[in-house]
C-alpha cells in the first residue's frame, strides 16, 4: 500500500461483494475487507483481509489501527449494513448513517417511521419472540415475514384466520421477531437506484414475476422501459419523498414496492446498499448502460457521476425455478445461445433430484438466463422455450 493510495472497506466480503472490491480496486483503491467466515468469497479479492464478525464495528476499528478509510463499498448485506453505518459515521464518510441503516434493516422500525407520513397506508403488527402470535387489528388475508433478514426467507401469506392458526400459531413459539401486514394485491416491483447529497436518481424499475401464494419468489424480472413514463413519474416522486424521510443522504439504493390495483405504491422494504441477485452489477448494467457502483465510487472521488441511464433496453433476467421434480436431461448452452437471444447464461444445474425452493438465495445459486428482445411478450416466449428444453420428471 502506498502512503497516497485510498483506503476501500469491505463489510460482508460474500460473493456478491466481489464485483465491488474489482471495482474500487480498478480505480486505485486499497482494499480491507472483512467477514466473520474464513472461507468468504470476497476475501481473496481484496488486498488485505481480516477474519472478523462483522456486528463489531469496534474490532474492525481496532485492527484498522490508525488508518482511515475514504469509503465503505457498497455491497449487497442484510441486517449488519449497520455496521457499514456506524463505520460511515465514526469516520465521517460519504456514505449512509446509522440512523438509516438502522431503519431500513427493522422492517417494523421502517414501518413505524413511514406510516405516519402517509407513505405505508397499511396495517402491521409486531410477533414476539418467545411469545404465541395473537393478531388482533388486522384483517385477513395478511402476510408474515421475519423482522429482520431479506430473500423471501419464510415469508408467508395467509388468507383465512385459520391457516394463520393451523400453519403459524401452532408452531410457536419462534426463536425470531416476526411481522404481521395487510396483505396487498398488485405489481410488485424493484429498483436499482441512488441517492447523491439527498437527491434521489432512479437507474432502473425493474418488475417481478412472481410464483403464487402462499409462497411467493421472485423468478425473473423485466426491465422497465420509458414507454412506461408515467409509472417511472410515480415511483420516481414516491421514493423521493421516503428519502427525504428516513434521512438519507448518500447511497445506492435497493427497494422492492407495490403499486396497488388503485394505482397506489406501497414500499415494502428500501436498504441504502446495492440489489443482489446479479442485478445491480449484471442485469440492471445491461439493461441501462449504468454502473451504479463505479460511479458512486467517481463521487466519493469527487469526480463527474452519472446515474441516468443511457438507454433502457427491453430485458428480462430469468432464474430457474424447477423444484419437486427429477431433472433428466439439461440442453446444450451454445445451442440454445444459438437459437435465442440469449445475452448471458448460467447454468449451475445437474441431472437429479431438485427439492424446493426455500428462499430467493437457493433459487439464484441455480442460475440464470438474460434476455432482449422487441416485447415482452416475445421475452416470455423465448423464455418459456429455454425453459422447455430441460428434460423434468415431476413429483406427485
């Protein structure tokens, strides 16, 4: 390291930080990072690593020394982007604070703060840990999820009173908070953004497609396009003002929303970090042109930044989602590149058995296609031929 060269940190070094750390590290960064598993992705990317928990923003204060980072990468992570805000904060930095962090990684924090400003016009009650769930003030049909975590992990819906008590209430009690919501009939949607000095700068609204309840993963999503203007418009004033609520000022963003069947968005959750899932450093590039994560790293540099996309393309990244079923013959990749429009494609399948899909990290670690194509229509269509080139047995 030299005596001039900037100092990147690394909070959470998973897979999904690798592109991050190449990143910083193309542009002269000087790269710690650190993860509490000797064996994390990340860690042999960088140029030094510290095997530390990373819930103790102390002890990696501590093995810094006297050293002061000029930035926290922006990575994807769950519950302990609050240290990423306690370190942004202790070192003032341009980057997100604890207040935020905090917030955004509560989902019952997060709506107590936004409700009262009209931005969550829902009901939401909390399940304790320990204690038996009793539901009192909402009506049915609603949705359980964990307090605390991302990925679709155990999130439920329940149409009835007695699903609730049958499937839920009966296995109590839990080792976790839960939260209990209205459940929400619409479009779900995500959002690759920033937020630059307090402004807001949507990069690309992507729309889910999702399984049907009870369960519900997502398994692909589309890009949307400005043909769509109006939607863009709505999102683009909604999200402006949640931010200007919770305070951030500095940050790229992820959100999954709602817009309702009365045209109405309801976000569901919003984290001052990058999406997952190969969607801000893959699909969301492709689809727009933008690479969020250099051009933060251009305004921590005090360089130009731009986060408008240069052109939203028609796009769909699609994941495989066989589950209950005995895989019996698996295509050809280049025969298929060669039939379709295939912008990328990974397949990380074998020939057996295939169990469920139990939360959105097992369903990305099978792979994924991208496509382009004019419409969405002919986007499915391609996709459900790709998807009919496997050779399934399904189970009873």
């Amino acid at each position: 390291m030299s005596f001039e060269q900037k100092i990147a940190l690394v909070v959470g070094a998973s897979k999904e930080a690798v592109f991050a750390i190449e990143s910083a590290k193309k542009l002269g960064f000087y790269v710690i990072a650190f993860d509490g598993c000797k064996d994390a992705e990340g860690l042999k990317y960088a140029d030094e690593y510290h095997i530390v928990d990373i819930k103790d923003a102390g002890q990696i204060i501590h093995r810094l020394g006297s050293r002061i980072p000029d930035v926290i990468l922006p990575v994807p992570i769950g519950r302990y982007l609050v240290t990423s805000g306690f370190l942004n904060e202790y070192f003032d930095l341009k980057g997100p604070y604890c207040m935020s962090t905090n917030i955004c990684t509560d989902k019952y924090l997060f709506h107590e703060r936004l409700h009262p400003y009209g931005l969550r016009n829902i009901d939401s009650e909390l399940i304790i840990n320990g204690e038996v769930p009793n539901i009192k003030n909402l009506h049915y049909p609603i949705i359980v999820k964990p307090r605390f975590g991302s990925g679709n992990r155990e999130v439920r819906a329940f149409f009835t009173k007695e699903d609730f008590v049958n499937e839920f209430v009966s296995k109590a009690p839990y080792d976790e908070d839960f939260i209990a919501e209205t459940l929400i009939q619409g479009t779900e949607y995500g959002v690759d953004g920033a937020v630059i000095n307090g402004n807001f700068k949507l990069v690309l609204l992507r729309e889910k497609k999702l399984t049907n309840y009870p369960f519900t993963q997502c398994i692909g999503y589309y890009s949307i396009t400005k043909k769509q203007k109006d939607l863009l418009d709505k999102v683009n004033n909604y999200l402006t003002k949640i931010i200007s609520v919770l305070k951030i000022q500095n940050a790229l963003l992820h959100c999954d929303l709602m817009i309702t069947e009365q045209g109405e968005p309801i976000v569901i959750e919003l984290s001052p970090r990058p999406s997952g899932h190969f969607l801000h450093n893959n699909f969301t590039i492709k689809a727009t042109g933008i690479d969020a994560v250099k051009e933060y790293l251009h305004f921590v540099l005090d360089k130009i930044s731009n986060f408008t996309p240069v052109h939203i393309k028609e796009m769909l990244i699609r994941f495989f989602n066989f589950e209950n079923c005995k895989i019996t013959k698996i295509p050809n990749a280049e025969l298929l590149k060669q039939k379709y429009n295939i912008i990328e494609y990974v397949c990380n399948l074998k020939e057996g058995d295939l169990g469920t899909v139990k939360d959105g990290h097992s369903l990305m670690n099978r792979g994924y296609f991208i496509l382009d194509a004019d419409t969405r229509k002919l986007l499915d269509k391609n996709a459900e031929s790709i998807l009919n080139n496997f050779e399934i047995t399904k189970y009873n």
